[in-house]
C-alpha cells in the first residue's frame, strides 16, 4: 500500500514539474504570467523552442497566433452622395471582410491586456470597421461603386465582385480594371493614410495592438426591404423596352412585306407583258406562216378555215344553230374539197 501511494506520488510530481516546460512555435506569441502578472512574450519567430517556467500554479501561459487572420464583417447600411444635388442618394448595403494579425511582442502584450481572445478582437473591430466603411461610403457617389448597365445589355457590375457579361474580352477587362479601381479607392478611404494618427491601421494598432492587414468589400447591394421594389422597376423597364422592340419588329415586319409585294407586283407586271409580247409575236409568226401556206393551197386554206368555224361554233357550249343543210358550212359533210 505504501508502495502504491509512493508510486502515485512520484507520477504525481512528474507531471507537475512537466507542466514546468513549455515550447513556442514559430506561428504563435506566448505570454507568460505570474500569479497574474506579466513575465514575458515570446514572438515564434525568433524565440521558438523548448523553454522553462515555474509550474503552475505558478506562472501561466496564455498562446497566440501571429499569423493572418480573417473574419466577415455584418453587413451595413450606409447612404451615398449625390455630387450634383449635393443630398444624399441611394441606401447601398455592404458586405466585406478584414484581414488581421498581431505584428510584434509589444503588440502581444498590449493585446493580452486589452482585448484578451480574438473573439473580443472581432467584436472590437467589426463596428470600428464598420463605421468607417460607412463614413466612406457616404462620401462616395452611387456610380462611383455601382457600375449602369451598358447599352449593349450587360449586367450591373459591383465593385470587388462584380461581373459583367454581353461584352467582348476588351470591355470585360477593361470593366473589372474599372472594379479593381472602385474597390481600391474605398479601401484607401477606408484604411486611410498609415502615418496618420487617426487612420484604422494606427488607432488599431495603438490601442488594441492589432495591425489592421487589409480590409476588402465583397459586394455593395442594394437592402432587402427595397430590392423587390427595384426588381419591380427592372421587370417594368425591360417590358418597356420589349413592348418598343416589338413595335419597331412589327413596322420592319410590315416594311419589308410591303416592299416585298411591291417587287412581287413589279416581277408579275413585267411577266405580263413579257407573256403579251411573246405571244403577240408568236401569233403573228403563225399567221405568216398559215398566210403563206394558204397561197400555195387556196382550197386547202378554205378548208382549214371552216373546220375552225365548225369547231369555234360546236364547241362548248348549249346554243341552238337552226342552219341549212345548203350552208356552205356543211360542204365539208358532203365531201371533200375538189382538186
């Protein structure tokens, strides 16, 4: 039994004098406290390894990562800048991201003692942000963050996600430089000059030790208690603008079978009077040559005459010809033509 109790003791004391070691990575600060005071940081850079403190409950060791880190910022509402009316203009909603991270030892420190965990940091800055993005945005006019459409079609395009179709590779390119420059020129806005005082980066870093990295908008988007209001006015302008590419389909419609029944009209005159000429020609060919084959034949040609009188009188139709047996008409029943 004592055996057993001295056995347990010594794993006891072994690994209470373990918690007497501790290493730092190179991704990471480590703050040590005493009884609650401040001892030391060591920056993973150029303190990583294997140290020693005292055990605890003695000294504390509180990890944090020094490398970037990055969280989403809650959208928020802000109104731009009418530059002409100088009012303002449209309430636009903004969504975008920070990037972040503890720069050195001292900032460590300063970190430690004011804002403690990276969740409290988000909370700190997601409204320091935040109302900063929206001072600058208000600043800013609409079409300086929201790109109109073209007159080709093309999509609304937004600063720092936008997409424009209906475009060639040049215009393409040539938007989404125009959508780098947009969202350049808030982010400038935003983090302001780094050698100010009162810039985001430098009030960050002074009081919370926390370097700002980069602060980037995803999307600026209109707010959802107006967005069917304006979808509204979209489906209203395209029906508009597909009620004018009918009307003007249905004129060029009738302009063209117009003018198609104009050249049809043209094509049958002149086949008219192309069959009138061609047949008046070919009647007077016939005559000649029925002229001339009747003098060499009188009696053939009187002959030939009367069939066609017969034929003309009999054919077709319901008349009723009282006629003498003795008309020359019926020389041709009662025989042929003499020699």
């Amino acid at each position: 039994m004592k055996r057993t109790l001295l056995i347990a003791a010594a794993v006891l004391l072994a690994l209470w004098l373990r918690t007497a070691l501790y290493s730092v990575d190179y991704a990471e600060f480590v703050y040590v406290t005493r009884f609650g005071e401040p001892v030391g940081v060591y920056d993973g850079a150029t303190d990583a390894g294997l140290k020693v403190k005292y055990p605890w409950p003695v000294d504390s060791v509180l990890r944090l990562d020094r490398r970037v880190q990055a969280f989403d910022l809650p959208a928020v509402e802000s109104l731009t800048r009418d530059p002409v009316n100088r009012t303002v203009d449209k309430t636009l909603a903004v969504d975008a991201f920070v990037t972040w991270r503890i720069p050195d030892a001292d900032a460590a420190d300063r970190f430690v003692k004011v804002v403690r965990t990276p969740e409290q940091a988000r909370k700190i800055l997601a409204p320091l942000v935040n109302g900063r993005l929206a001072a600058a945005v208000s600043t800013m006019p609409l079409d300086d963050l929201i790109s109109v459409p073209d007159a080709a079609g093309g999509l609304a395009a937004v600063a720092g996600a936008g997409v424009v179709a209906g475009v060639d590779d040049v215009g393409r390119a040539a938007d989404l430089a125009a959508l780098d420059a947009r969202a350049e020129r808030v982010r400038r806005r935003l983090l302001g000059d780094d050698a100010s005082p009162d810039g985001l980066r430098a009030k960050a870093l002074k009081e919370y030790g926390i370097e700002v990295v980069d602060v980037r908008v995803r999307r600026f988007a209109y707010p959802e208690a107006v967005r069917s209001s304006i979808a509204e006015r979209i489906r209203s302008e395209r029906a508009r603008k597909v009620a004018d590419y009918e009307s003007d389909g249905r004129q060029r419609a009738a302009k063209i079978t117009t003018d198609a029944a104009a050249a049809a009209k043209r094509v049958e005159d002149d086949a008219a009077a192309r069959r009138t000429r061609i047949e008046g020609e070919a009647k007077a060919e016939a005559a000649r040559v029925r002229g001339a084959a009747y003098a060499q034949d009188p009696e053939f040609g009187a002959f030939v005459e009367k069939l066609q009188a017969f034929q003309a009188m009999v054919a077709d139709t319901r008349d009723v010809l009282l006629i003498s047996t003795r008309h020359p008409l019926f020389d041709l029943l009662r025989g042929p033509p003499a020699k």
